[in-house]
C-alpha cells in the first residue's frame, strides 16, 4: 500500500510540476525561450540527454532545427537552424512506429535511413542490444507537437535515456500529453505574436490614414483657395476689372480646377488598384501613337519646352493598355518638365531589346539627390526640389507598369542627364 501511494503521489508531483512548465510556456511571448524550456524539462523530468526540437514558422510551412538541448558545441553549431522540408519527415515518423497518438518509437532493429538525423553515438549498425528493454544507441523517439486543429507545428526527438532503459507505455503516455500541452501553447505563443502583429499593421494603418487625410486637406486647400479667390474678384470686381486681369483671374481658375481633378483621379485610381477593382485591356500597340499623344498632351500645357522622340524601323510593337500607357509616359513627360533646365529639351527613347520593348524619359536637369532616391515610386514620396506634388506620380506609374508585367526604373547623373524608363512585354 505505501509503495502504491509513493507512486501516486510521485506521479502527482510530475503531473504537477508538467502543468505548471505548460503554464509558464503559455505565458512566453516568444517562441524560442519557450521551445528552449520545452526541452530542459523533458530532460530533466523524463531523464534524456539529448532533446532536439524542429518547429515550422506557420502552419504548413517547411521546418527549422529549432533547439539541440545536451548535444556537443560542434553538432550544435553546424546543426542547429538546418531546414526540414515537411514532406521528408513523413519517411521519418512512419506509420508502423507508432505506439500512441502522435508518438513515434523506431527500436534498432528497424531502423530506417534519414539523411536528418543526428547519431552521437559509435556503436555499429548489427550491433545486439545489451538486454530486452535496454536502450540501443539507433532506437528513435518522436513526439509530433500538434496544434488545436491537429496540425503538426513540429516534432520532439529524445535520445540515451539516462537509466538506459526503453520508456514504458506509461511514460510515453505522459511524454505525450506533456508534448500535446506544449503543441497547444506554443500554437497560443504564435496566436500572440500574431495578435500583436495585427495591432501594429491596425495602428499603422490608423497612422497612414491620418497621414492620408492631412495630406488630402493640405493639397486641395490650396487651389481651392484659389478658386474662392478668383471667384470672389470676379464676383465684385468683374467691372472694374481689366481684361488682361480678368485673363489672368480665368487662368487661375483653369489651373486650379485642373490640379484639384488631378488631386482627385490620383486619389480614386490609387483607391481602385489598392481595393483590386483596376481593369486592364492588354493588346499588342504600336508605341508611335502613345508617343505622340502623350507629347501633344504636355506640349498644350508647356508649349515653350521642345519634346523629341528617337526610335528605330521599324517599331517594335508591345502588350499593353493604350490608355493607362499614355498616363504613365504623360506623368514621366511632366516630371521631367518639372525637374529638369527651363530651356533645356527633353527626349522620348523607344528600343526594343529581346523580349521587352523599354521606353525613357531623359531630361537635363540637376539629377535626383541621394537622399531622395529611396522615396521614388513610393506613396506620397516628397522630393527636396518638390513644390507640393502629392507624391502620388510615380507609385501609380510604377503600379500600373507591374500590372501591365513591366518594370520602372531610373538613371541619374547630379547636373547632367536623368533618365526615367519602363518596360513592358514585346508583342
């Protein structure tokens, strides 16, 4: 009867003792102090000397080396970190070795070859084991951690049992539950990670719209204001006022007016790609057309810059939407009048090289400052020599290039020649 209660009451105590691991590893907000303490306490509780632990990063990703718990420094340094691919363990944990749900126990005499595993020990492959029961230096034992759902997050493997002994059934069966636990908190330690990983994009979103809304109330302020300005004058000076003011108040308005409906298509076609409601119609085109009407469009509003257009015969033509082709080029033209030299003339460059047709800007201007170009083709990406654009330009050029399977980029020499170019697929 005593030894029947000392049992008892041994085993309460692990019980206990594994309840209150399992709690504090509920508590760890960090997966790796938490697979680490996963590790001594199946050492110390269950009496391994080496305790290895691979765990994926997400549910149905590749696993990682994660903890080599009592293994020696040199198989710790190279080892640890080393890639698993899921499939590779399934010849690994094979149905016939199990002896419980999700725990694996593969004696000597049927060991299969994995090219993962790590063998500390020296004893030959036929080597007899010492004594039924006894613990041989090539037995394996695996224990998946699974999460709520089931789903593997990983595996536990424990070698040399320090009395020497294969584990009895009963011990299993509380290294079992021990590891189900730990698979439950370590799927909560993540579940955290991600919760404050989702607070973050939702306090980085609250920021950007802040951002957004400020920059929105900033940029249509100012034509607004003078539109009521010129509207004001018109309203009670429109006698007195001359024509040559009166021209001067209409330009103002035009201008104005045009800036405010540029601020908004930004903003609606910005608004349409992000929510993935922008439609293209990709087809072959000849460039010679976007060419031209892309120019004629900025010539009506610089009619004192000069724009040339160099391209080869025949043109090669490309896939593209005519129209969202033209917006791009006609936005590139626009910085180019608005960065580069007052009498300095600007070039359209179409080639065709292997499968692409490129298409570039090159203007003479005082280039793009080192501290500007990581804000290119970025949302609201304000340059140093910027007058107040919205910064929206190029991230919408840049997007529709990709929609369309191109790419955008940029040279620029300080004082000399800048050069903006897009690719797109040759038809």
């Amino acid at each position: 009867m005593t030894s029947t209660n000392e049992g008892r009451q041994a085993e309460a105590e692990l019980l206990q003792r594994l309840l209150s691991i399992t709690h504090d590893i509920l508590a760890a907000q960090e997966i790796g102090p938490a697979l680490e303490q996963i590790a001594r306490a199946v050492s110390e509780l269950f009496g391994f000397t080496y305790v290895t632990i691979v765990a994926a990063d997400a549910p149905g990703e590749d696993l990682f080396r994660r903890v080599l718990h009592g293994f020696p420094e040199e198989i710790v340094r190279t080892r640890l970190g080393e890639r698993i691919v899921r499939e590779d363990i399934l010849g690994f944990l094979e149905p016939q070795s199990q002896v419980l749900p999700n725990c694996y126990y593969t004696p000597a005499e049927h060991e299969t070859f994995w090219a993962r595993s790590i063998y500390t020990g020296y004893r030959p492959l036929d080597e007899l084991r010492s004594a039924p029961g006894a613990w041989h230096e090539r037995d394996t034992l695996a224990l998946v951690l699974p999460d709520h759902d089931g789903q593997m997050l990983g595996y536990l493997s424990a070698d040399a049992p320090t009395d020497g002994k294969v584990p009895s059934r009963e011990t299993l069966r509380k290294m079992q539950l021990f590891v189900n636990l730990v698979g439950l908190a370590l799927a909560n330690t993540r579940a955290h990670r991600a919760e404050v990983e989702r607070r973050r994009i939702l306090e980085e979103n609250a920021r950007v719209q802040n951002e957004f809304f400020s920059m929105i109330s900033h940029e249509v302020r100012s034509p607004l204001a003078a539109i009521q300005g010129a509207s004001a004058l018109f309203e009670t000076h429109f006698e007195s006022l001359g024509a040559e003011r009166r021209q001067e108040l209409l330009g103002v308005l035009s201008s104005s007016t045009t800036r405010l409906s540029s601020i908004f298509e930004d903003f609606l076609l910005l608004s349409r790609m992000e929510a993935g409601q922008l439609s293209l119609r990709i087809e072959p085109v000849d460039p010679v057309p976007i060419l031209e009407e892309s120019m004629a469009r900025i010539r009506s509003e610089h009619p004192e810059r000069t724009f040339n257009a160099a391209y080869p015969e025949p043109v090669p033509s490309m896939l593209a939407d005519v129209g969202r082709t033209v917006q791009i080029l006609t936005n590139l033209l626009k910085n180019a009048v608005k960065y580069s030299y007052p009498d300095s003339p600007i070039r359209i460059d179409v080639r065709g090289t292997g499968d692409r047709v490129t298409i570039a800007v090159v203007n003479e201007g005082p280039g793009i400052a080192e501290e500007d170009r990581s804000k290119l083709f970025t949302r609201f990406g304000h340059l140093a020599l910027d007058d107040g654009s919205i910064g929206l330009g190029l991230y919408i050029c840049r997007e529709l290039v990709t929609k369309m399977g191109g790419h955008i980029g940029f040279e620029s020499e300080p004082e000399r020649l800048t050069s903006f170019w897009f690719t797109l697929p040759r038809a």
